[in-house]
C-alpha cells in the first residue's frame, strides 16, 4: 500500500480543553491534516474540528479491492468541519476528485470522475448532476443525495441516467473477460433505508454495440467443483456445532428491485466458447426483459428475448468442426422461472457431401442439417432433420421419409459423414482422409488465436469423383475471409474454393474468388444497408451451376400494417396560446374544456 506517517499531538490549556492535531503522509507526502478543539466550553462549539485532505491517493485501496476486479488511481482532495461530539458528530464541506479513475481491463470498463465537487451539507451528502465518464463523452448523471444524520441506518434517494453512454470500449487481451464495444441507456433511481432499499432500473443496450464474454474455464475440464465431503458426521448433541432451530439469521440489506432489460435490434452479443476463440458463439438479439425481487429475495423474470440471427462453431471431440447458424423466428421466453424459460431456438449447418447414384456421375451437394431446440429448459424437446436445395433427387428422399428417418440421417451425416438413401448414397467430403480433417481443424483454430480483427476459415476436402463410370480421387480447397471495418458499419466477405478434377489454370480463375459480398449499414440499428455481391452455387440438378452478381438495398422494419412502411413522422401542430388573464379575471371555461 506504501509508507504511512501518523503524527498526533494532544494537549490541554489551564481552563481544562484539550486540542488536538493530526497529520497523515504517505510516501513521505503529507495528504491530511485534522486540528481544532474536543471540549472548549467557551466557544459557542465546543467540539470543532477542521479536515483537510491534499491529494489523498485512492490507489491505497487497490490492495482490498482486488487485481482481478479493478484498480484505482488519482487523488481525493476535500475540507470538513467536524462539529457536535465524538458520538454524533456532524460533517459540513465537500469532497472532490482529482484525476480519479477506476480501470477494470478484463472486463472492458474505464470510468472517469468528475471534477466537481460533492457538498455535505450537515451529514447530507448532495448530487448536483454528478457526472461520471466511459469511453465516450456521454456521462452518467448522478442527482440525489445520501442522509448520514443516522449513521446507525443511513437512508438515500438517489437517481442515474445516461443517453448513448459506451459503457466498454476494449480489445482482445490475453487476460480478457469481456471486450469489444457497448453503448447503453440507463434510467436508475434507489430510495429508502439501506435495510430496506426500493430500486427501479431500464437499461437499454443500443444498436452498435457488439461485446463477447470469455469462457475462462474450457468445457472438456471434468474437474470435481465440489467444496464439501461426501459424508459429514455431526454430533447433535454439540450446541456449538449446530445453530439452534429457532434463531433467525440478522437480516442484511434488503432490495425490492424492478428492472427492465431493453436489446435494440442491432447489437451484437458473443460468448468465446474456447479462450482462443475457435469456439464461439455469436447473437444478434432484441427484445425486453423485466426482473423483480421483493424483500424476501424473490425473484421473477417476463420477457421474450428475440434470436433472428447468429451462429454456433464448436469442435466436439473426435468430430468435425460444427458450424450451426440461427434461423430467423428463434427466441427463448421467460415466464416467471429465471431458469426455466420456454425455448423455440432453430439452428441449420451446412455440409457439403459428395452424392453417388448407380449409373450416373457423382456430384456435390449441400445438406441443410436443423436442429430444433423446444418445450422448457428443463425439460426440452432436441430433434434433427435434414433436407437440401442442390438436388431434386435427394430432396424428394427426404420428403418421403418420416421425420424420425430424417432425423436418424441427420445423425449419421453429423457422426459418420454418410448418407443412405433408397437410391443414392453420400459420403462428407472430410470422411474421404481423416487428415484432412484434422488439418482444417488445426490451420481453424490457429488462425482465430492468431490473426486478430479477421474471421479466416479453410476447408481441405477430399472425394471419389465418379464421371462416365471411372471414378477418382479429387482434393477441394476452400476459404472464407470477413473482415468488418468503422465500427461494424462496413463488412466484405470473400470466398473462394479451387479443385484438382478439371483445368487448373481455368479452375483457378473462375472460383479463385467466387464469392464476395459488401455491405454498408446506413444506421446503427442494421435495419438498413446496402450490399454488392456476387455468388456461385447451386439452384437445382437442372440448373447446375449458377452465378449471381447484383446490387441491394435492404429495409427492415416491423409492420401491422403495410402503410405504416411509409409513414413518416409529421411536425405536431402547434398549440395556441392561452390568453393570459389577471387575477381579477379568469378566463372563461369552453364547453370542449368541460368535455
């Protein structure tokens, strides 16, 4: 903490009072000095003393707080009377910071405070509009005040509000716990005792905001988290072991609280599954939330929280890469129970396969393998299916098949890489050489620790490609590049794939960037942009291969009706002035007034 220098000097004068002084220095540097009278009877107050504090450094309470949580850093300045007794003493002056901070790196945070100052007014400490700053220049706004006349049961009123505050502004660290940004609305008010601590709160996390949690433990640890025996033996007859069935714990401090929770469309939340990042987890939800406890610690969440976008990349053990994508239209609802909500979440991988059907040549297709999350969270309903809209053939396979037949193929693709049909079989690509799998798993997840900013993936595949009856082995390699830049507002994504069964000068040319995508937000909601793209793909088996290249413009909004699309909102018409009138004369009172 540092070096502490405590002087005091006490003395008496010939009428019986006794003075006293005080000083404190840390680090060789005086911070606070206290001086004045204990007992004067002849003043007109007796008991007076005067504070002073002179960059008093707050970083002498980072030992108590913890490296973990954050740490402090600048000064405290202030000047006090200390008058009434030693047992109820009365605080007027201010306090005021200098240069003062608290740094919370893993969790993204850096709050900055005011330098103005904070009165005490007779044990009453006042916020005036107090302001504490983020990342950004919008502050957090403090008015209210602190009562201390009680110091048994201190009491305050309090409200905060912040408009398009950012309250995290960090990047990836290796000690990370939450980076990225995050921009909020804050509307907060506590009054009351702190026995007894009435609380509302509406937090709402605006558009632009994208931040990611980091797991810090990996999933695969089996490690026992148990901190107590198995078996314990206990002696009843022991009254110091064991508390007395009628004695009531004291009760602390008690909290009816009513928040709400508000995600604007168009922030994005992550979990990195894996430090590293290779697993990850990414949504892009909207939708309120409302939390309450009484003051007997009850708890009750409503609300439906919205998924029409994100995805899921694990690698299982002994498995492929899973890359499953959110289907619009997911969500998950709370009713009451915080941990049994009602769930409706829809997921859909891709996975590309090589088909074979007797007499014919094989082809690449795309599986669309769903996976269907419903009922309540303890008690949920998982089923499979699987489907595609590359082949007619294998599309009107599945139609035929029951949907536990579906879902059993969905399982065999996911786990074996295969597919068995009445009159088709498929096989993964990946299943063709293991190495290959492993290779793709391995160049995945050093780029994602790697390379910082850009979402890079590639695919090595291999195949038996069957033409005119004589089949052969193929290697397909493929890449992904998305890079996001201006604060998310604009993203290019390319891609591209080259095989070894045809021409390679023509192969590299035409597919060496087969894929390419830009898209420019026109507000922070992402309910608008622009894109170019060009893709290449597969429509049907008789379509074969097709390119699109075009230009769009996307709108997205919630209707009741179509007109509202094209509603704007108007200038509200102006209301006329009420004559003014003398306290003699009133003015008088229309019967639309009275209606």
């Amino acid at each position: 903490m540092g070096t502490f220098d405590l002087g005091l000097n006490v003395g008496t004068r010939p009428s019986g009072a006794i003075t006293g002084k005080a000083t404190l220095k840390v680090d060789d540097r005086q911070v606070m000095d206290l001086s004045g009278r204990l007992n004067d009877t002849t003043q007109l107050r007796p008991f007076l003393l005067d504070l002073n504090l002179t960059r008093f450094p707050l970083s002498v309470a980072n030992p108590f707080i913890g490296a973990q949580t954050g740490s402090l850093a600048g000064y405290l300045n202030g000047q006090m009377e200390v008058e009434g007794s030693l047992t109820s003493p009365k605080f007027n002056g201010f306090l005021q910071f200098d240069s003062a901070r608290i740094d919370m790196k893993n969790y993204g945070v850096a709050l900055k405070f005011s330098p103005d100052s904070i009165a005490m007014d007779s044990n009453v400490i006042v916020f005036d509009n107090y302001k504490i700053f983020a990342a950004n220049a919008n502050p957090l706004a403090i008015n209210g005040y602190i009562n201390l006349k009680s110091l048994s049961e201190p009491r305050l009123n309090l409200k905060l509000d912040a408009e398009d505050m950012q309250i995290i502004s960090a990047k990836k660290q290796k000690s990370s716990e939450i980076y990225g940004n995050a921009f909020i609305d804050l509307h907060a008010g506590a009054s009351g005792s702190l026995r007894f601590v009435k609380a509302n709160a509406k937090v709402i996390v605006l558009p632009g905001t994208n931040v990611t949690y980091v797991m810090q433990s990996s999933p695969e640890e089996l490690t026992s988290r148990s901190s107590t025996d198995m078996v314990r033996f206990v002696n009843f007859a022991d009254t110091a072991a064991v508390e007395k069935v009628d004695t009531i714990a004291p009760a602390g401090m008690l909290i009816n609280l009513d928040a709400q929770l508000l995600i604007a469309q168009g922030s994005t939340i992550g979990v990195d599954i894996s430090s590293g990042g290779s697993d990850r987890a990414e949504l892009k939800p909207n939708g309120s939330l409302n939390f309450t406890m009484d003051y007997m610690g009850d708890t009750h969440l409503t609300g439906r929280l919205n998924i029409p976008d994100g995805y899921v990349r694990y690698s299982p053990p002994l498995l492929s890469r899973l890359d499953f994508k959110f289907i619009e239209g997911s969500y998950i609802n709370f009713n009451g129970q915080m941990m049994d909500p009602i769930l409706n979440i829809h997921l859909e991988e891709t996975k590309k396969a090589n088909v074979t059907q007797e007499g014919q040549n094989s082809r690449i297709i795309n599986f669309l393998i769903g996976l269907g999350v419903t009922g309540t969270l303890e008690n949920m309903d998982v089923a499979f299916d699987l489907s595609t809209d590359d082949d007619i053939t294998v599309s009107n396979e599945l139609q035929s098949m029951t949907a536990e037949q579906r879902a059993n193929q969905a399982m065999n693709l996911l786990l074996y890489n295969t597919y068995t049909g009445p009159g088709t079989k498929a096989s993964s690509s990946l299943s063709g050489n293991p190495l290959y799998s492993f290779l793709a798993s391995q160049v995945n997840s050093w780029m994602a620790n790697n390379v910082k900013g850009v979402d890079i993936s590639f695919g090595f595949d291999q195949y038996d490609n069957t033409v005119n009856g004589s089949s052969s082995t193929t290697q397909s390699y493929s890449y992904k590049v998305s890079k996001s830049f201006l604060n998310d507002k604009f993203k290019i994504v390319v891609g591209g794939n080259y095989t070894t069964d045809s021409d390679p000068d023509e192969n590299l040319q035409q597919n060496l960037i087969n894929d390419i995508a830009f898209e420019y937000m026109l507000n922070r909601s992402g309910s608008m942009y622009l894109k170019l793209f060009r893709h290449t793909g597969y429509e049907s088996i008789l379509e074969g291969e097709v390119t699109q290249t075009g230009v769009g413009f996307v709108y997205k909004r919630k209707l009741n009706t179509l007109r509202n699309m094209f509603r704007f909102r108007r200038p509200q018409p102006s209301q006329p002035q009420e004559p003014q009138s003398t306290p003699d004369q009133q003015p008088a009172v229309t019967n639309d007034e009275e209606k």
